[in-house]
C-alpha cells in the first residue's frame, strides 16, 4: 500500500510507537488523526507538527471510541488506514494479596478491548474504500510470555489472534482490499512504557526508528505480519519447546522486575 495522501487514524498517538508513526506518516505526505486520552499531550503534539490534528478518546470505553470515530469521519470524510498503538505494559507480582482483579485487567481493557472496540467502530468504512489498512500493535510477549508481565503477554496474545481472525473473516468475505496487518514489537525501551525499568540494554531492545521504518516497509509490501527486530526470534522461540524458552525468560525478567523475589 502506498503510503502517501493518505488519511490515517493512530491511537495512543501522543507518545511512543503512536507518536513516531503520527510524525513519520505526516512528514511523507498523509493527512493524521491521534488520539489519546490526555487533551494536554494532543495540544502539544498538534501545536508543533504538520498535518496532525487529534481528539481524545478512552478506547477502552466503546461510547468514546464511537464519539472519536464521528469526529474522525466529519473531519476526513473516509478514513483509509488505522493503527492501533494505544497500549499500556506492567510487571506484576500475582503473589502479592494487594494486586487486585481490577488493576489486573486494566491492560486487558485498553490493549485488548481497546483494539477490538477500535476495529469494529471504523471497519464499516474502511471497507467501503478501494484499498484501506488496519495496523494492530501486538508484542513479541504475544509469542512468548512474560511471567513477569501476565496481562501485557495476555492482551497482546488475545490482540494477535483477534487480529488473524479478522485478517480471515475478510479474505473469506472476499473484501480482501482491506489490508490487515500485526506489528510484533519486541521491548521498544524508548517508549517508557515503564518508566521505573531501566531497560534500555536488554538483548529484546529495539530502537524506536529502527521499529518504525521495518513497520513502514511492511505496510508498503501488504505484510500480514512484520516481526520486527527480536520479534522474529521470539515467535520462532514461542514455537518450538516454548516451555523451557518461557522458563529460561522467566529466569531473566523475575530478578530485573522483582530484585526483592517474589513473596
């Protein structure tokens, strides 16, 4: 797909992976919408970057993703691509009595639901366009988990079948002009997706314009899947004797993320 005069749709658009596709996509010539839930942070990035406008959203709350959906379409007309960057990551000990069911779900809500509420608002006109595209952001730890991030690797699995699945249901529906394709980041440090890690050095790191440039690439070939960096590496660990790889991960990122141990 060629990624130039296009209207694009980027949740989480205001930091990260969504704020590096906002500003590489507006630079190439397309026309971006962010959302975020922060007013403030869209303010900012409208303020000083060319053709981005945004509105806030909650995508995990459906009556905001369909009052952002109207002021997409009343601004844009049609909409020819969404990515679905909103995401949040954090380590959790389930040992730990005062790790409730509620903050538990939290990522479950915006990883998962948030990008199932997204597509299933904005798949009506995507496929009454010639050529259109959803991009969701999954993780390398849909693969592989991560014991030391149980809902992260949980939504972003539940992210990586939903995804497949629509992939099917239109290639079946014959409406395969609407392009769906899984981004696999592996750990992207510069996303401060947790800001009390220091993870910049971890072997799973990859740079944030490294991620976005092999992410670009894929959109322009139809990619289904773009296993960018270690990502390719996780999905081949994930599949072959995946037990002894999550263990030998486990044996990593307990002691980085729990320095104390578990209690």
């Amino acid at each position: 797909m060629e990624l130039k005069n296009k209207k694009i749709v980027v949740t989480g658009g205001t930091s990260g992976i969504g704020l590096a596709f906002a500003k590489k996509l507006a630079a190439i010539g397309n026309q971006i919408i962010i959302g975020s839930r922060s007013k403030e942070k869209i303010t900012e990035v409208v303020k000083y970057n060319k053709n981005i406008s945004g509105h806030q959203v909650d995508v995990s709350n459906q009556e905001s993703v369909e009052r952002f959906y109207k002021q997409a379409i009343a601004e844009f007309k049609n909409i020819d691509i969404v990515i679905n960057s909103a995401g949040i990551m954090r380590h959790y000990n389930l040992l730990d009595e005062r790790v409730t069911p509620k903050k538990l779900q939290a990522e479950i809500q915006t990883n998962l639901v948030g990008t199932i509420n997204i597509d299933q608002v904005f798949l009506p006109i995507l496929r009454k366009q010639t050529e259109s595209m959803i991009i969701n952001v999954s993780s390398g730890l849909a693969n592989l988990s991560s014991a030391a991030h149980p809902m992260y690797s949980a939504s972003k699995a539940g992210v990586h079948m939903f995804t497949d699945a629509l992939r099917e249901q239109l290639h079946f529906a014959g409406e395969d002009h609407v392009h769906i394709v899984e981004l696999v980041p592996p750990l992207v440090a510069e996303t401060n997706l947790e800001k009390d890690v220091n993870s910049q050095n971890t072997p799973l790191n990859i740079k944030l314009s490294d991620l976005i440039n092999e992410a670009i690439k894929g959109i322009e070939e139809n990619s289904i899947r773009v296993d960018a960096g270690m990502a390719k590496e996780m999905r081949k660990m994930g599949q072959t004797d995946p037990d002894k790889n999550e263990r030998e991960l486990a044996a990593t990122m307990i002691p980085t993320y729990f320095p104390n141990g578990l209690k």
